[in-house]
C-alpha cells in the first residue's frame, strides 16, 4: 500500500532524478562538493564518520507509521543497499548506514515504491512532525492529535516557505497532560486540550521556543488555549515570523528558541498573534475545522491464532507486565517493543512485516522513546503474539523497563560524536536485564537516556539519569567520560532538564548507575518515585557526591589500560569531531 498521493509520488520521483543527475555532475566536476552537499543534505543522505562516498539515508515515518510493505522494502534496501541494523530516531525516522553514494538513488527508488522518502529529513527547513505513537488509544488523551500531526505534516513538506529557512524547526504533538512527545522542548508543540463553553471545543495548548541541545530552553505557552481550527494558521504565522526575523548570519544563534530570548517572549507572542490575523484573513479558502480522530477498531485481518497460556510461564507473564498496556478500547492492548539501540536487523524488520500483516491495525508505530508498538491487539492473541516476537528475538522487557534505554548511535557512525553510546547503552541494559522481578518492579518507569555528545538527540536532560559523553585528561591519557544529569522529564507543558552531577569514566557508568538504583530502593520513602527521592536527597548534603566518588579516579594506564578504553572498542581513545551535517 503505497501512502503517497499522486502529485507527492510524482515529486518524489522527480527529485531522485535530480539527485542522480547530481551525482553524475558531481564525479565530472560540474558542481562544487558544497553546492553537491547541500543538495543531499536537502533530501535526507548524510556523510558519515571517517568514510568517504558512503552515506547514511535518513528515512521519515510520518506519523511514525509503517505498514506491512513499507517494512518489508525497508528490510530490503537495509540488507542489499546498507550495512547492519536499521536505527529507530526520537524524531520517529529510521536511518540506513553503509550506503554506497553511486547506489543512493536505486535505493530511494526502492523506499519510494512503498511511499517512503529522505526528503526534508535534514536541512533548515521543518523536520519531520512527531506525535504520541498512543494517539487515539490512550486513556488519558483529550482526543486524538492524529489527523492534526498529518495536517501539519502534509502542509509544510515541499512548502517554498519552508526550504530556507534560518534553522531546522521541529514539531511535536501530545495528546494528553503527560507529554509523551515531548512538546515542551520543541520549536513547536501542541498539548491536546477540550475546552468547556456549554459544548465541547477541542483544542490546543501551544508551547513556542523550545529545544535541546547543548543549551536547553523550555517552551513558552503561546496562549492559554488555541481552537484546532486555529492550529494550522497559528503554526504558519510562527514559521513565517522564523522565516523573516531568524539570525541567518550565525547558525548557532538561529534556532527558534535563541530568537524568542532576544526578542522576549511577550513580544514574540504578540507578534505571532498578529502574523496569524494576517494569515486567517488571507488564507485561500475555509481553513480546515476541528479533525475526526482516526483510530476505531480494525477488523481482523486475519487474528493470529490464540494460545492457551501455560500457567507457569513467567517468561510471559513477566513480559505482559511491562510491554502489555490497556487501551481505552476495551479488551485491546498496545504493546512495546524495545528495540536496544533503536536498531532492527533486517530479519527483524521482516518478522514485523509478517506480524503487522497478522494484526488488527496492520501497522507498527516507532515512538519518540525508540520502541516499536504494535495497536489493538485483542487480549486473547498476547500470548500468541509473544510466542512470535520471542522467535524473533523481539520479546525483551521493555516500556516501563528500567533496561529499555534511549541511545543515539554515537562515534560508531556520528560525525559529530565523542564517545560510543550504543556500545554503552548495550552493556547498561545487560546489567538492567539481570535484576530480579521486585527490583524491576520497583524501578518501573525511571528512564535513562545516553548521548554521545552535547547535542541531545537521545535526549539526556529528560532522563531520569541522563547521560552526555565526553572526553577528559587523565595523566597524559585522553578518556571517554560521561556527564551524569539526574531528574529530567516533561509534564503539564514543563520541561525538568537533569541536573549536572558527577562526570563519570565511560566504563564505571553501569557500576555508578546500579549502585545509584539499588540507594533510591533502600532510602525512598513509601512509594516514593525515583524523581521525588532525587529531589529530596539533591536538596542535602551532596550525598550522590559521596556515594560515587570512588568511581571517578582511575588507577594509572599500565595497571588497567580497559578503564582508558571506550564501550565497543579495544584502542586507545581519541576524539576525531567532523563536521557538522544536521544543518
């Protein structure tokens, strides 16, 4: 099922043309290498670390949706065109490694046979819109933000508003108070809110300015409530007054967030309530009202068979507590799939091709946290649809799992990268695996986040225990280490960036981050959340300082030269940084 419309599909094919016509011009020398990186980066197809004429694809999931065919042609150009796993982003895109750049176009030939395309996944231009992969199931949401996360999306790619802009803009929506997507730290994010006047309004709470980074701002409230019919004309006039007033002559002082602190945000926000008056009084034709949600619940198609459950299976039962959540439809479940590292094999993107085909939905959702989901699963097949993700190695615990961390891939392929994340967050979760049952029950929903470098596309500041890589001198030795930050997370439309702590060498992180968790069991008061308990024990008198701080010095090289080695690696560390390509 190809998802693209006529015009978009036409366009598609059009600019994979021109991109192979580039390539061509390129090796002749008929376009300067800038003008040439431009042009890639414009579509999505990155440099990668130390290589040269090998390229990383970068893939938009709108909506972060994937259906039977698209995973199967996604699996396909991942084993002939690519190297390794697949990578699952926070921003809901996959990205493909190791491709060829004479084979770049033959590969988005194949990606667009199933509607799927690199376009405007890089560049200054709006990224890829995020949302709740809960959208419409969850029991919490105000309504289902959906069709609005599609309206935005479908307004903004290949819009010549948008394709030169001062900086990447990044959308995010919620359908509920607890801010699964994260829009509290976007450029743009939209809360989901019902408004009482005699019947119900549906709309929107609106945060502007936010971002990331190495220097996070959280975002201001545009206005206490926005209509849905509003949302559209609102999130125009804020890109049109980014367009016009964004520093071009420095890029980095040109995101969104660094304007609304010159300008102050008062100022910003009455200059976006004019800009929208404009763009309402000359909108071509009626503006779209407020959207019917989506989800309903799909027929069959066909069931996967049921299973008796044998009753002393704690593999499942185990595995239902923490990947198995109620939907607000009865009798359906939504359930997680961590993925560690954000990656899938092709042969595991296969497995899920055949799942979603065997499931209600028929698609599966990637999720701003890295996990995949799969929806409306009846409560009779979860033991059926263990059995299969089990055979394809795709049954570990996560969700509320302490074990299902976030990570970006780090100095493997990140030009940009200082330590090796992945390779960390691997041998962190092996330890997590192994905690017994009251242990991972009493850590339940603490999250930890692992970036390779300051800019925070695992999102460290909104981790539980955040971690930042970076390198330190140690006698005359350069070492991986990591910047500890503790009680991050987003709530009501507020961000809690984690506070700085230890910097940790990068091999006694997993022994810190235990020793961390088993206190908090020990000295948490009650049903005290991880959160609460950091709070109330950063407030005293610096006890983490105490408890970790023999984890810090490092006995000389010749003694333990492992201590000096990065996760995934045994050389001597060093730090090569390229040049950036996330415009």
């Amino acid at each position: 099922m190809n998802t693209l419309s006529t015009r978009n599909q036409e366009s598609l094919t059009a600019e994979i043309d021109r991109l192979a016509e580039a390539i061509v011009q390129r090796r002749q020398g008929r376009i300067t290498e800038d003008d040439f990186r431009t042009f890639r980066l414009h579509n999505g197809i990155y440099g990668m670390r130390g290589l040269t004429d090998v390229q990383m694809l970068r893939v938009r999931i709108p909506l972060g949706r994937l259906n039977s065919e698209q995973l199967g042609i996604l699996a396909g150009v991942t084993r002939h065109f690519g190297q390794g796993a697949a990578h699952f982003t926070t921003r809901q895109d996959v990205q493909i490694y190791h491709v060829p750049l004479p084979r770049v176009p033959q590969a988005l030939r194949f990606l667009a046979q199933a509607g799927l395309s690199t376009r405007e996944t890089s560049g200054n231009i709006v990224r890829n819109v995020t949302t709740c992969s809960l959208a419409g199931v969850c029991p919490h949401e105000a309504f289902d933000v959906t069709p609005y996360a599609r309206l935005l999306g479908d307004y903004f790619l290949r819009n010549p508003l948008t394709q030169r802009l001062p900086r990447k803009f990044k959308i995010a929506l919620s359908g509920c108070a607890r801010d699964c997507a994260y829009a509290a730290v976007h450029d743009l994010g939209a809360l989901a809110i019902n408004r009482q006047n005699g019947t119900e309004s549906p709309g929107f709470r609106l945060l502007i300015g936010g971002g990331l980074g190495a220097a996070p701002r959280m975002a201001e409230a545009l206005e206490p409530f926005t209509p849905a019919e509003d949302l559209l004309p609102t999130a125009v006039a804020i890109v049109h007054l980014f367009n016009r007033l964004g520093n071009r002559g420095n890029k980095n002082k040109a995101r969104l967030k660094l304007l609304l602190a010159e300008m102050g945000a008062g100022a910003f926000r009455q200059q976006v309530l004019e800009e929208r008056r404009l763009v309402k009084a000359t909108w071509p034709g009626p503006l779209p009202a407020a959207l019917p949600p989506e989800a309903a619940i799909p027929a069959p198609h066909p069931p996967l068979d049921s299973r008796p459950v044998a009753a002393a299976n704690a593999d499942f039962a185990r595995w239902r507590r923490f990947n198995a959540v109620a939907q607000r439809q009865e009798g359906t479940y939504a359930v997680r799939i961590p993925l560690p590292g954000g990656d899938l094999t092709p042969a595991q993107l296969e497995s899920l091709a055949a799942l979603a085909h065997d499931l209600p939905e028929q698609q599966v959702r990637f999720t701003p946290h890295q996990n995949a989901l799969l929806r409306f699963v009846p409560r009779h097949i979860l033991f059926s649809l263990f059995t299969r993700l089990d055979e394809a190695g795709l049954a570990g615990t996560g969700g509320s799992h302490i074990a299902d961390i976030v990570s970006c891939p780090g100095a493997s392929t990140c030009a940009l990268a200082v330590t090796r994340s992945s390779d960390l967050a691997e041998a962190l979760a092996r330890r997590l695996a192994d905690l017994n049952d009251a242990e991972a029950d009493d850590l339940q929903g603490v999250r930890i986040k692992i970036n390779g470098c300051p800019n925070a596309c695992a999102h460290h500041w909104l981790g539980d225990a955040g971690l930042c890589g970076m390198a330190r001198k140690v006698g005359d030795q350069l070492v991986p280490h990591y910047q500890l930050y503790l009680g991050g997370g987003t709530e009501e439309g507020q961000a809690a960036f984690g506070r700085s702590t230890l910097r940790l060498p990068a091999r006694r992180v997993p022994e810190a981050l235990i020793r961390l968790l088993r206190m908090y069991r020990v000295r948490r008061t009650g049903d005290e959340l991880f959160g609460e308990w950091l709070r109330r024990e950063q407030a005293g008198d610096g006890f983490l300082r105490d408890a970790l701080s023999d984890l810090v010095p490092l006995p000389p090289y010749d003694v333990d030269p492992t201590d000096y080695f990065d996760w995934g690696s045994e050389d001597t560390f060093r730090v090569e940084i390229g040049e950036s390509e996330c415009a």
